[in-house]
C-alpha cells in the first residue's frame, strides 16, 4: 500500500514496540509538551532515468530531526550541528527506481528550534499543511524545475528487505551500558535510553579534576596516564587504569554490566536486545586504587561522580546524598548508588549539588544500580570479580589454538576496536572512528555530536572487528562507512554529521575488505551467513569504481592520477570549501605529506595531478577483480565481466608504463616528461596485489633490491632483523630508507603504517602464488613477523596502538612510544598480519 510507516514512542529514545500505523498524509497528534520519538519510514520512487533531486525540509520544534534517502543524509533541524549551506547530499543524483527513506526526529519537551507555536497538532507534511504544528517536516522535491511535493503514488511503507535486515542488525546492537560516547573514556552510557554516568578523578591540594579523558595523545589529556584493560564484546566487562599525573594517585576502574536474561541463538539475541533494556539489569562499577594507600596520600584524592543525558534526549536526574537518579521520559527510574566498604565521605558538591564525590580516604568505592541491598558492596565486588574470571577464562578459550605471541595479538585486536565503538543518533549503527577525539562534522553544538569517519581508515577498522571476533560491530561499520558515500559515488575522504569531503576520496579497499570478511565468516554461498551484506553494498561499491572509471582514470594508458574536484560547488548547489588545490589531492592520496607528491605539479584544469600512481592504480585494479568476483557469487554474472575487463586494462598500463627496468620497481611516473618519481613507498609493492600484473621475474627482483634491502625497507629474510641498523630496525617505513627525506622522519615521510603494512602484506600473499614463490612467500612471513614485534613493543610497554610507529629500534625521537596518536585503531594491522599468516599455515 501507498504511504510511510509511522512509528511513534511515548520516550524520547525510540524504545519499546511503540504504536505504529500507515500514513499517506504523514499526519499525526501530540502533546504540545510531551517527550516523544518518532520513525518515518518506507521508500521513495525516483521516476526518471537521471536526476537531480533537491530535498526541500523545514523541521520546528525539534530537538533532533535526521532523513536519510538510500543512506544519504539529506535534511537535518541544524540542533545537533549549526547551519550551513544544506547537507552535502542534498541535493541528490539518482537514478530511476525505489529509494530507502528513513526519517528520525526526537522531541524532548524543550523547544529547540525559534516557532513559538503551541499548537498539539504535529505533522510530517506531504503536501504541505495549512496549520503551524508542534513538528512540521515539510519534505518536498525538484521536479522538471519546479518545487512540488512527493505524490503519494511514489511512497510505498515498507523498507526492502536488506535495508529491513541492517536495520533490524544495528538497532539490536545499540543496547547496554557501555562507553558509547566518543567524548570522554570515563563516561559509561546506557542505549537506548541515554542515561549517562561521568566519572572524575580529583586531587584537593592541587584544586583539580581531570575531567574527560582520552588515550590517544598527550594533548588531549595532559594531566592523565590512561592504560586500557580488557573490554568484552557484550559489554559486561571492561577495565582501564588512570593515573594523575605528578601525584601519586593511580587507580583501576571496572565496570560489569549484568543482564538477566540470556539468548544463544543470534536472531533471538538481536530480537531480545531490542526491547531488553527495561528487563532486569543493572550497572557495578569499582574504582580501586594502586597502591590501595595511595603512596600514602588518599585522603587527598576524591572521585567525582554526575549523571546526564545524553544527545539532548530527555530525562531528570536528581543527586541524593549517597545516589544518583535517572529517570528517562516515559521510562522506569534507575538508581546508581554508592556501596562502599568503610566509605569515606560521601557529599553532594559543585554548589549546585549536581554530583556526588567520594573520598578515597577508605579505599576501594563501589557504586551499583542494583536493587539489592548491598550497603557494604560485597555483591558487587564479587559480580564484577566473577565476570572479570569468566572474561579471562573466555579470552583464553578463544586463543588457546594461537601460536606464541598472536594470542596477545588477538588481545590487543579487541581492545583496539571496542575502546574505539561509539555510538550516535547521526549514524544508523554503532561505529568504529578510527581516534576518539577527532571531529570532522560541522559546527558541532554539544560535545556528544563530535566524530569523524575517515574512508580507508574505518574500512580497516571493520576488517580489524572481523577478525578481533567482533563481527556484528564490523558489519555495522563497514555499512555506515559505504553509506556515507556522496550524492557524486564515491566514498569520502572525511565524513560525519552530513559534512563531508566532496572532492576527493582516499585509498579504495571497500570491495577488497567486504569481499574478505564475508568470505571469513561464511561465504557468499547460500546460507552464508553475512552474505546480505555483499548484496546490500555491492552497488555501492559498483558506483565508486564507476566514479574512478570516469573522474580519475585516463583512458589512453588507463591508470589513475589522483584529483580534487568538488562538481556540488562547482554547480552551486552543494556545500564544501575544499580547495582545486595540489594539497587536496594530496589528501587525496591518504599519504598526505608522502615524499612521493613533494612539489606542485597540479593541474587546475583537469582537476588532477600530473602523474600516474602506481599504488591508485593498483588498488582499483584489486577492486575491480573483488566487484567482479562478488558480482559472479551474488549470482550478477553477466555484470562481472566489465569489472574484470577493467582490471586487465590497468594492469596492462602499470605492466607497460610504471615498471622501472632501471631500479627494479614500479613507480609513479610525471606526465610531463615522462620520467618516474624518485621517491620509492611501499606503494610499489601493490601491484604484486593484482594476479598475473607482475612476472616472477619482476616480483623476485622487486622483493630483493627493495623489500630484503636492509637500506632500503629493511625487512630480513628470516623477519628476525638481523643487519638492520638501529635507524631502519623495525621495518617497512613509509618511504625508502635510503630516500633523502628519510632522515628527518614526520609522518608519510618514514614512520611505520599498519594500511601500507596490510596491503603490502595481501600483496606479497597473491605474488606467494598458493605457496608456488618462495621468494614470495619468504617475504609474506618475514613481514608479519617484524610488524608483530613492532606492535607488540608499544602493546606490552604502554598498552598503545599507534597511529603510527617509530621505525628507529627504541623510538629515541618519539620519547620511546608512538609517533602520532597512541591509541589509533588502524594501528592493530601490524600485529593482524601475524594472525593472517597462521591462517594461511593453517
């Protein structure tokens, strides 16, 4: 039947079965005060072969209000971010045929927006509504010209089927309490509802909170040494210790999340989680210091504890002498208590009251939201000390088949990816931000609505999750960094909260990474268990690589030159202040200061660089061969053929333009004159990714004048480092050691890379040939054994994933640790290989 799905909740966190019904006005009655959520939800029909479709919305008293057309964030209320020229999809190229639609808006009784209607009437509006209502969402499209609404004949109330499915995956996922919030490590929020407890380490003679926190680099949290524990998969157990820099207050926080009920099965696990949060459940948490004395000073020391909302949903919270309080609009309330054995003093403070604080004076401070009377946190010891048995004896259940190191690898995989899953209104599943504190939305308006996704970066992070165990969270990332391609198809440099980079893309390995993971888990054949996923994206996907095809790839040697050029801008229609600029193309290139693009050989006009990249090029090529080879699993055989055609073409280009007899590699090379690049990367190696592209003659040549070289990439034949030099120890750095700017190290520019490290690894693992080049294969080993140890230095000292890694043997420049962020998820790729490699032994 015509018309949208409507899904109204009498909360604000879109919880519970809620009443639902078929609308063909989008018409519906509120409260002119009362918190609610609603969900709009169906399809669209574009009926022309090609258009551009602009999206005209207007949204009142709204507190948040996001519509997605086929993923594509066209309309938001500008409450979570300020206003700008619109969002960067809208307005929107589409072809003809049926389009997902998804629109979400929260209410929670305090007027956000500038109306000052009253009126009890609310209204989505198709056409447009005669009244002023409480919600008004005027949605309406260009057509032939003209602004006219979304005739009814063109909304149907269904999702399709996929689109059902991820839905129904990524809902079930946002469940618990958990550190959801990208803002600050010590905040635990529990999904859906939003409550939110914010943890804070104080010391009274310094006058001095450390307030949020992160791990990642010194200048986020200048005053906190943070040292991340295990943190499982469901949430119901994690561990981090903080200390407070220049005191001798040090303490190890846990938190065990207990959930009464229990499913085995996934399909009633992920039904369940949908509508468990009011079942029976409850939050511990423990902060216990080490020393337990404090060296002798925990009388100066106090823990601050608040609660809030998150995301603007709607709840009160009230602080009592010894609790705090959550109740959600619409919802039960929920007590977070203090259990203390010996408590110290317990009292309200901030002048407003608005927190407890705990004096440490006693020691260990429990707090609980069970409703068990446990005044002296005996149970609530004992829960957490029995989850955290059974979390040991789970972990090492799952690596008792692992070979020496790699079950400290798997470890630290698991860490690396859920210290980094968050959470937002803004993207339709949990995420994986590949650094905590990074934005990359526009004008956020609160702290919770900052984040950015980066393209190659969270592709990685979902092939980390997939092979950490953690496949649900990969899946659910891997969809959200796929659906955050642009209304041009192609997948961003940057995105997040509708903004996003809309001239230039990065590194492509979506096809290769969704190709791989499925794979992993199942197989495309029926039954396959992820197999969905693959025929959920694959067009996507088809779309980027036609993008290539036709903005980055020149047809008369068929390789890619790496551009910037933002068409929305250019039409004046689309937002953006990206520049036609060398830089961004550089950008571009996901090496942005790489010795490789020194120089300004960028060419306004065409919107590229004058020279052809080896790596791009290569890249493309593997993706093809993946569309291609999805495209045949998924039963579309008589589309694959053009993707493998694709592939051969620029294979045979790099074969016949980019092979330098001379040094034995493959490079970039100028367009103008003709002559190859000087600077060497281990983007060299990714043509070997691309079967049959290189000869065995040019592999082997390739992996001893450059790979073996112990001045060059210094990888020893034995990955034991024996004749590398202190200056090039650990191996692979990002451009040839014996490069002029290798001295001075910075960045793309001689640091160690866990991206390059995984795509130099798959392509030694193709040149290996099923174990038919031993050469090959020598090298695929002795790379994952050099790129373990290098994590694992960092890992075990300091408990960090580098962004990036010092390739000196004691990282004498870097103070001993990271050379860029010290928890970075992408990092985890070092140690990753290793696992790879005992599968392939396997």
């Amino acid at each position: 039947s015509v018309g949208f799905r409507l899904t109204r909740y009498n909360n604000s966190v879109f919880l519970g079965p809620g009443s639902s019904s078929v609308v063909d006005s989008a018409a519906f009655e509120s409260p002119s005060e009362t918190p609610f959520s609603l969900e709009l939800k169906g399809q669209i029909l574009m009926d022309d072969q090609t258009k551009v479709y602009e999206f005209l919305c207007t949204f009142n008293h709204t507190s948040f209000a996001f519509l997605w057309i086929q993923g594509h964030l066209v309309c938001q209320d500008h409450n979570a971010y300020e206003s700008n020229t619109g969002n960067t999809d809208n307005p929107l190229f589409a072809m003809q045929g049926w389009y997902p639609f998804r629109l979400k808006v929260m209410y929670n009784g305090s007027l956000s927006s500038s109306s000052s209607s009253s009126s009890s009437l609310s209204s989505l509006s198709l056409p447009r509504s005669s009244t002023i209502p409480l919600i008004q969402g005027l949605i309406r499209w260009n057509v032939s010209g003209e602004v006219s609404d979304i005739p009814s004949t063109h909304i149907a109330h269904e999702l399709p089927p996929l689109e059902s499915r991820r839905s129904n995956l990524q809902k079930s996922l946002a469940q618990g309490w958990g550190s959801w919030l990208s803002s600050n490590l010590l905040a635990i929020t529990r999904l859906p509802e939003s409550s939110t407890v914010e943890l804070d380490l104080c010391s009274i003679s310094l006058d001095t909170c450390l307030g949020p926190i992160f791990i990642q680099n010194k200048d986020w949290s200048p005053q906190a040494k943070v040292r991340v524990g295990p943190y499982t998969s469901d949430h119901s157990y994690v561990q981090l210790y903080v200390g407070m820099v220049n005191t001798t207050l040090n303490v190890s926080i846990e938190y065990s999340y207990t959930q009464q009920q229990q499913q085995q099965q996934q399909q009633q696990q992920q039904q369940q989680r949908q509508q468990q949060s009011n079942a029976v459940s409850w939050l511990d948490i423990r902060i216990s210091p080490i020393p337990a004395d404090c060296g002798g000073n925990c009388s100066d020391f106090f823990l601050g504890v608040s609660g809030r909302f998150a995301w603007y949903h709607s709840g009160h919270v009230s602080v009592s002498e010894s609790s705090i309080g959550f109740k959600p609009s619409g919802l039960p309330l929920e007590t977070l208590s203090v259990r203390n054995s010996n408590p110290g003093e317990v009292s309200k403070r901030s002048g407003d009251g608005s927190r407890l604080e705990v004096a440490f004076d006693k020691g260990v401070v429990c707090l609980s939201t069970s409703p068990e009377l446990d005044d002296d946190g005996t149970a609530v010891q004992k829960r957490i000390d029995e989850r955290k048995q059974q979390t040991a004896a789970e972990a090492a259940s799952s690596t008792k088949e692992l070979r020496g190191e790699d079950e400290e690898v798997l470890r630290a995989l698991r860490a690396a990816t859920m210290w980094h899953l968050i959470s937002t209104p803004v993207e339709e599943g949990p995420i994986l931000p590949v650094s905590r504190p990074w934005d990359h939305t526009h004008h956020p308006k609160h702290v919770d609505w900052k984040y950015s996704l980066f393209e190659w970066d969270n592709f990685f992070a979902a092939y980390i999750a997939s092979k950490a165990g953690l496949i649900e969270y990969s899946i659910s990332n891997l969809i959200q960094i796929v659906k955050c391609k642009t209304a041009a198809g192609f997948v961003p440099n940057t995105c997040g909260g509708g903004s996003k980079s809309q001239d230039r893309t990065e590194p492509p390995v979506g096809a290769m990474i969704l190709e791989k993971i499925i794979h992993d888990h199942g197989g495309f054949k029926q039954g396959g268990e992820w197999a969905w996923v693959g025929s959920l994206l694959i067009d996507d996907l088809i779309e980027w690589n036609n993008w290539f095809m036709t903005n980055r790839v020149d047809p008369s040697r068929s390789l890619v030159s790496l551009g910037s050029y933002n068409i929305e801008r250019e039409l004046n229609f689309g937002q953006g202040n990206e520049e036609n600029s060398m830089q961004s193309a550089r950008f571009e290139s996901g090496l942005d200061n790489s010795p490789m693009y020194d120089g300004d050989f960028y060419n306004k006009t065409t919107h590229q660089m004058e020279a052809y990249d080896v790596g791009f090029s290569a890249l493309v090529a593997a993706e093809s061969l993946a569309i291609g080879r999805m495209l045949d699993a998924l039963d579309r055989k008589d589309e694959a053929p053009q993707f493998y055609w694709r592939a051969g073409n620029l294979s045979s280009g790099i074969q016949e333009h980019l092979w330098d007899h001379e040094r034995q590699v493959f490079a970039n090379r100028f367009i103008n004159n003709d002559s190859f690049c000087e600077a060497i990367t281990p983007t060299s190696f990714y043509p070997l990714m691309v079967p049959g592209l290189a000869s065995e003659a040019q592999v082997n040549s390739i992996i001893h004048h450059w790979l073996f070289n112990n001045s060059r990439f210094c990888i020893s034949p034995s990955g034991d480092f024996k004749g590398n030099t202190d200056e090039c120890y650990w191996g692979l750095p990002s451009v040839s050691a014996d490069d002029p700017s290798y001295p001075a190290l910075g960045y793309w520019r001689g640091y160690v890379w866990g991206p390059m490290a995984q795509l130099t690894y798959w392509s030694l693992q193709v040149a290996s040939n099923n174990g038919t080049n031993p050469v090959a294969s020598q090298a695929r080993m002795a790379l994952a054994a050099q790129m373990r140890e290098l994590m694992m230095s960092q890992w075990k000292r300091n408990r960090h994933i580098c962004e990036n890694y010092n390739p000196h043997r004691t990282a004498d420049t870097s103070d001993g640790d990271c050379t860029g962020d010290q928890f970075y998820i992408w990092g985890a790729l070092t140690g990753l290989l290793s696992l790879e490699e005992g599968d392939s032994q396997q």
